[in-house]
C-alpha cells in the first residue's frame, strides 16, 4: 500500500486557519503539467526504473484517465503528480506552481489546499457516519464546528447522499460509499481532484454512475480530475487518455 492510499494520509499536520482557493489561472497555463519524469528505485544491487522520460499536459475542466497494465507505472506517477513522490529526474506544475522543489511541509500544504483524493477502498471511517466522514477531512482543512457541518451537508446534497447523511458505512452500498469519499475529496473546495481506481469496487452500473458524478464535477465546477484505471468502461467520459507501459508513455488518445 503506498503512503497516498492510507486514510487521510495526505492531510497530516497542523492547520489553524481555512485554506486558501486556487489561484484563477490563465486559459493557456496547464493544471497540471509533466515535463521529463524519471523515477528510479534502488533495492541493494537492484535498480528499477519505474518511469521514463514521462511528459504529461492537463487542462482545467478535463478528465484524464491513466491506464496501461499492473506495474506499468501508473500509480508511481499519480503519486508524483500527487507530491507524494520525489521523481529522480524531471518537473512537476501543478496550478502554475512548480512542487518539484518543494519542502515536505509544502507539499503537505500544498495538497491540503488544491488536491482532493478518491481512493479505490472508499477509506472511509467505519465508526463515523456519512456527515462526519466529511466533517473530519473539512476539520483537518482548517473549517471547524458549524463551518464544517454546513459544508459537509452541501457536499453530500451534491453527490445524490442528503438522506444518508446520518448512516454509517456498513450500511451504505459500494457506490454510496464511494459518493461519500468524493464529497471528502471535494471537501475545502480544490480544484485537482486525484483517485486511485475509483471504479474498481463497484459493479458496471454503480461505477457508470460514479464516473457520470466525477464529469459533471469537471465540467460544472472547472475542476481537473486525474485518475488510474483499469476500466476500459469509462473511457468515453475522458477528455484524453494515456497509456503507460513498463514505464513509458505508450499511447495517447484526445
């Protein structure tokens, strides 16, 4: 399990004040942007080059799926592009804002502010109902007590979930639990939304609609959403789709 799938894992550290909004950028300027990534890992004597000469380019507002076999690489990059991971060569912009050289603070920071995660487990709090999965990952942004619930509230009206609030996750199905994870994500409002097989969990019909869910979000609010998948289900809400294979960028299809 890498560190980006534990729960909360990205939202360590102490904040004291709301997080601030995503600057306004220019229509030319990518919301996220690879240049050059290289990523190595060294076991004893062993090398593995888990990523090579990757370039990647997305837009405000579009989907992007990143597909290609097990071990091909794709969660390695997710969690670059994510600032979980330092690549060993190359740039990362995300926002405009260069994190390759960012401090672990910064980053931390960084993705408290602009990036909501949607895991393939839902890693959602099973003593914890709906309302206060959500209110916790709004809590840890910095947005307390009434803030939190009114927000919470909204974010779960959005997804379809206003009636469950107040059910725990036991009692939610598949999809429902993964509605609520994307109420979580979207929780303080960022505008690079990042998941890790979001579908892969659910049946057919569930993960059409979650997929539907996510679009409507990209295109209504202008968000950016990356996302590593298997399922060959959903390529027709993608705005481009890249295919990596033994590390390198095999296909890419706009």
């Amino acid at each position: 399990m890498t560190a980006y799938q534990l729960p909360l894992a990205t939202y360590s550290g102490s904040i004291s004040a709301p997080i601030a909004h995503a600057p306004i950028l220019p229509k030319t300027t990518p919301a996220i942007a690879a240049k050059g990534i290289d990523m190595s890992f060294q076991s004893g004597s062993d090398h593995y080059q888990a990523l090579k000469h990757v370039d990647l380019e997305l837009k405000s507002g579009e989907i992007q799926l990143l597909m290609g076999p097990s071990g091909s690489g794709k969660t390695t990059l997710l969690s670059i592009l994510a600032g979980i991971l330092t690549p060993t060569k190359g740039s990362v912009r995300l926002l405009g804002q260069e994190i390759t050289g960012m401090s672990r603070s910064q980053l931390a920071r960084f993705r408290l502010e602009h990036i909501g995660f949607i895991f393939q487990g839902f890693n959602l709090f099973p003593a914890l109902t709906a309302l206060e999965n959500v209110e916790v990952a709004l809590n840890v942004k910095g947005i307390r007590k009434h803030a939190a619930t009114k927000q919470a509230r909204l974010l779960l009206e959005q997804v379809g979930l206003t009636e469950k609030a107040h059910q725990l996750p036991r009692d939610l199905s598949g999809g429902q639990k993964q509605r609520v994870a994307i109420a979580r994500a979207l929780g303080g409002d960022p505008k690079l939304i990042m998941a890790d097989e979001p579908t892969a969990a659910l049946d057919s019909q569930t993960g059409h609609a979650v997929i539907e869910l996510l679009h409507r979000l990209a295109k209504d609010q202008n968000r950016t959403v990356l996302m590593v998948t298997h399922d060959a289900r959903i390529i027709d809400f993608a705005d481009r789709v890249v295919t990596l294979e033994d590390g390198a960028v095999k296909q890419k299809t706009f």
